[in-house]
C-alpha cells in the first residue's frame, strides 16, 4: 500500500508488535483494532494533522511530505524516504517503571534523566542521545535535553550559518512527547527552573541542598563545550551519576520494580556468568554469530546472547530507580558509544521490541532533513537514467551508494 505517512503494519503472521501488558491499557485488543483497519491512505496521512484528540499536535511524527520543505514534489520519491511505520497502539505504554505503573511511587512524582553529548562527532552524539532517550522511556523518567551547544565538524559555518544546535534542530522531539503518555521531554532551562533555583536538588551523596551555578537557568544558544563544564559539574554533584561502560556490562530493565524482578536478574545473569544456565558454557559472540537467540526466547536465553564475551550486568536496581535525577556523564572511561540495543537488556521481551520500534518510528529527522535528502536522490536517480548500458538503471534510475568517512 502507499507508504507516504507511514507504513502500516502487517495484518497476517505471527504478532511481534505486542507491547508488554498492563493492568490499565490493554494493548492487544488495541493493536488488533489498528491493524484491522488496514493501511493509512498517503492523501489521508499528507493532510492529516496528526496527534491525540486530548491535546494539540504540532507535527504529527507519521507524516511526511516535501511540498513545504523545498521538494521533491514527486510523492514515489517522498515515500521511498520512508523507514518508519505507525503503530498507534504502541503511543498508549508506559515502562513499568513508570510512577503510575509502579505501586510503591506516587503516580504524582516526576524523576528525570539528564545527559551530557558526547564528544565525537553528529554519529556518535546521536547513537549517545537515541540510548539516552530509550533508558528515559525505559526508567519511566522525563528526559532533560542539553542546552544548545556546538557540535564537532557541524560547527563550521560562518556568516548566518547556524552553528550551534539541539537536538530539536534534528528530531521531532516535542512532537514524540505529546504523541506518547510514557515519555516527557523538557529543556534545560525547564528543569533548572523548576528543581534547581527552587532548592529541590541536592548532592547526592550529602543531601545538602545545591543551586545552579550563579543561579543561571537561562543557557540559551550559543554555548560552547568547554563553556558547560559548570553546569555539567552541578548534575553530577546533584545526581545519580552512573559509570557504566557498555564494553563492560548490559544495563538490565526488570520486568517490575518489585525486588523480586531484581534478584531475577541477578540471579540469571550469576548462572550464565559461571557456565550453570541450561548446561551451556560462559557466552561469547562466536556462538551467537549467524545464530541470533529468537526475540521472545527465555530470559537466560537472550540474557547469554547479551552478555556474550561482557564481565556481567549492571542492574536498574532500587537505589538507581528511586533517584531523584540520573545523570549520564561524558568523560573519561564513561562514554555511552554503543547503539542502545546493544546496550540495554530488557527482561520482558515484549519491552524490549516496542523500544526498538519507538526509536524507528519517532525518533526520525525533521522534514527538513528528510526531504533535503529526498532531493539528492531524486537528482542521482535522475543521473542514472542517463546510464545506457545498464536497463535497470536507464529505466529505473537505479544506482549504487558507498559512504565515504569523511573524519
């Protein structure tokens, strides 16, 4: 079926998109329901405004086309653009780390998650900020984006040319937050206002009450790397500031915040660490190469093909989930350079896939982007059809791609 908008998912086979269940939603009946109705027609998702009927939507994540951004206005090559598919059942789960999941947290308590860029370049800040924004849904935090700053080898231009950014120069972030219940996005300067200056936070090992450098909650444009070192030392003073390193453990998720989900991990990942689980040796990654363990095998299972040549885990434990703010730092040894499924475990296996398909179908860049690189496929395409002596490509445009690393 057409794809501008999205791709709907398929109504036949086995039903992978199952998000895990929940006492108060019941996502299969709905899921169900969704995949019922059959594919969005393109014309209904290109006018669409997107968005849930109890609030405003101010870009609807499914949706795509170019006729504003510059073009192409040929809607074969919009839809080529394309990855990501609409699954409105999925906007309806919470974490059961969530306050309003959780029966031992007032559903009125908020806890955040804040985290510093990393330092390499656009790649690797966005593989950094994707597993950032998949362990704030996954820990039922709000997730507080850095303040504008400028970034490695984008930080070039002159003139008018933006130099600084944020990561809502890149995502549809604002949007992601109003579409899904289970996760909150908020600015720096939010979250400096409304916890630091008004003495809700406090270092985290004195429980002494510690305000922002000289007050200041207004970051704005314009910052450098090193000019944020200050406000980067106060998170890390004020919060659960984890050294994970992903070459060294797997963040586990539990399936719940009762004890008895941690001492599950804990005691799984014990008896695959000493050869015990299943009769099957320590993991390493030769094992599982072309034999990947299915998505909904048993928790051991999929827990050895995690750890496959890794120390152990690290576990999202009581002390991790009551923190009032966790803080991912960049420095030395503690860099989240890893793709985030490859970095964090989920015991539900159901958790686990509506993660994966969350950062596909949301977490996609902006129009602007989208439809820039649309442009340039359209013109190589039009390049390739003047290839004569190949049929597929005179006819189709059809061409091959290398990328080049540049740095």
């Amino acid at each position: 079926g057409p794809r501008t908008g999205a791709k709907s998912e398929p109504s036949t086979g086995k039903i992978a998109d199952e998000p895990p269940q929940q006492s108060k939603v019941n996502p299969q009946a709905k899921l169900d329901a969704d995949r019922q109705k059959g594919p969005k027609k393109a014309e209904a998702r290109r006018s669409s405004p997107g968005g849930p009927s109890d609030g405003p939507m101010p870009h609807p994540v499914a949706h795509l086309s170019c006729l504003d951004h510059g073009g192409p206005s040929d809607e074969k090559i919009v839809d080529e653009m394309v990855f990501w598919s609409d699954v409105p059942s999925d906007a309806d789960y919470l974490s059961p780390m969530h306050p309003s999941v959780d029966p031992r947290t007032d559903p009125s308590v908020e806890r955040y998650l804040a985290f510093e860029p990393d330092h390499g370049g656009w790649n690797n800040i966005r593989m950094a900020m994707e597993t950032a924004l998949v362990m704030g849904h996954a820990t039922g935090r709000t997730l507080v984006l850095p303040p504008e700053q400028r970034m490695y080898l984008i930080d070039k231009g002159a003139g008018d040319q933006q130099t600084t950014f944020g990561f809502n120069d890149f995502f549809h972030l604002d949007a992601i937050s109003i579409e899904h219940k289970g996760f909150k996005v908020i600015t720096m300067d939010e979250f400096l206002a409304r916890e630091g200056v008004t003495g809700r936070l406090q270092d985290y090992n004195t429980n002494r009450t510690v305000y922002p450098p000289q007050n200041k909650t207004d970051y704005g444009s314009g910052n450098s790397r090193n000019g944020l070192t200050p406000l980067w030392k106060y998170l890390r003073q004020v919060g659960n500031t984890p050294t994970w390193d992903p070459w060294e453990c797997a963040l586990a998720i539990p399936s719940s915040t009762d004890d008895s989900a941690v001492a599950e991990l804990k005691d799984t990942v014990e008896k695959v660490m000493a050869g015990k689980y299943g009769g099957k040796p320590k993991p390493t990654l030769e094992e599982f190469n072309g034999k990947p363990v299915p998505v909904d095998a048993p928790l051991g299972d999929r827990m050895r093909e995690m750890l496959a040549d890794r120390p152990g885990i690290c576990v999202y434990d009581r002390p991790l989930q009551e923190a009032r703010l966790l803080h991912l730092k960049v420095d030395k040894g503690v860099r989240l350079l890893t793709h985030f499924y490859a970095f964090v475990f989920f015991a539900d296996w159901r958790q686990d896939l509506w993660s994966k398909r969350f950062v596909r179908d949301h977490l996609r860049y902006v129009d602007d982007i989208m439809c820039a690189a649309a442009r340039v496929i359209e013109r190589v395409r039009e390049h390739a059809r003047g290839n004569t002596r190949h049929e597929p490509s005179r006819l189709g445009g059809v061409y091959d791609a290398a990328h080049i690393r540049r740095g």
